[in-house]
C-alpha cells in the first residue's frame, strides 16, 4: 500500500510595507531639503563678510569707525597730541617714605609730606577728569576709577563719508588714506551691524590703494571706548 506524502504548507504572513515606504519617502525628502539648503548658502558665500584669520604683521593700525553705513575717522594722531600734552603738565607727585625712625619732629615732616602728596594727586585726577579732547568727529574723554580708558562720544549732527562720497572719491577717508604709506601702516575698521555695506565699499578703496585691512565687530548702541593700551585688531 502506497504511503501518501504530505506537503506542509509554508503559511508566511503577508506584510504590508506602506508604513516603512512612507518613512523612507520622508527621510529622502528631507536629505534633499538639507543638501538644497546647503548649496543655497554654498551659491552666496561670496556676498557674506568673511572674516580671515589675523595674521602677524609690524604694520600700525589707523582707525576709522563706520556706523549708519557711513565712515567716520578716529584721529589718533591728534588724540595722542593732546595726550603727550596732558602728561607733560602734570604736577610730578612723589610719595613720601615712612620714617625710619619716629620722633615728633620726623612725625611732623613725613605728616606735612603726606598732605602735600595727597593734595597733588587730588590736583591730578581733577585735571584728567577735566580733560578733554574735540577732534573733527567725536569728543573725547576719560572714564573709569583709573582713567584707564578712552570714550569716543560722536558729535551730533557729523556726517560721516557715504557710500555714494566713498564710490566718487570725494571722501574725507580717501583723503586721509592717501597721505599714508602702505608699507607703514593698515587700515581698521571697527563695524557696527547696521553699516556692512559701507564697509565693504570701503575695504575695497583701501584695497585698491594697497593697503592691508582688519576689522571688528562692534555692537551697535555699545558707547566706543579704547583701553589703556589701545584697540587691538590684526590684519586679515
């Protein structure tokens, strides 16, 4: 008698893929999204200020400030002028040295040399609190516990160069850069946000005279102050 063979049937459960195709569909369309996105700011790059690395350089700096998309020029060579002026007429204050030895006559004169003391320094910071410095654009002063620093106050109602004054050649910053040498000194910008436009107008003029640039960003209210030792900003 003949056995019959028995086939077992292979019952695999149908799946449905609708939901793992919508996922993959998804993901592709924001893989495209990204890479479109990043050839978009690929194409611009050449309209967004760049900002180069600083490099070493023995150059001096001459300053210029450029807000509402005009420049204005920071007279040094006149602030340091009136500097060198203020220090040389200072009263010289020696502070006098504790006595070796105290007796009520040394007592007497080391008392008499501490006031005369206290009262010149008195007399200093009085007459550097007084100063002042009027340049073309700004008002100048210092600030601070230690008159350690410079605060450049605009005067109202100067106009700076404009771009359309910057792009003729009648600007007061062509005038200035043209009586410098290149080879001694570079042009910094310090940049507020609302005036790139002018400050690309005029880092182009300097570049085309030969000079190197550097510039700073600035925020656009902060009052413009220069510390003890200066600004520092490097060519790039």
């Amino acid at each position: 008698m003949r056995r019959r063979r028995r086939f077992r049937n292979n019952s695999t459960p149908s799946q449905n893929l609708d939901s793992f195709l919508d996922i993959l569909t998804n993901t592709v369309g924001v893989l495209m999204f990204i890479s479109l996105f990043v050839t978009l700011i690929a194409a611009e790059s050449d309209v967004i200020v760049r900002t180069p690395l600083v490099s070493d350089s023995d150059k001096l700096p001459y300053f210029f400030e450029v807000r509402n998309n005009q420049v204005f020029y920071i007279d040094d060579n006149k602030v340091n002028q009136e500097i060198e002026k203020l220090l040389s007429s200072l009263p010289e204050c020696n502070e006098p040295e504790f006595p070796k030895f105290l007796t009520s006559r040394t007592t007497e004169i080391y008392t008499q040399q501490l006031n005369k003391y206290t009262t010149c320094i008195q007399e200093t910071r009085q007459q550097v609190s007084n100063f002042e410095i009027d340049t073309e654009n700004y008002v100048i002063r210092y600030i601070g516990n230690n008159f350690s620093s410079l605060i450049y106050e605009p005067k109202d109602f100067i106009n700076g160069d404009s771009i359309t004054d910057l792009k003729e050649n009648e600007s007061q910053f062509d005038q200035v850069i043209s009586d410098l040498d290149s080879k001694t000194y570079f042009i910094a910008f310090i940049v507020r946000p609302d005036s790139f436009r002018a400050f690309r107008v005029a880092r182009t003029k300097a570049w085309e005279k030969g000079f190197d640039t550097g510039w700073e960003p600035y925020e656009q209210n902060s009052p413009l102050v220069f510390g003890s030792g200066g600004r520092a900003i490097g060519v790039q």
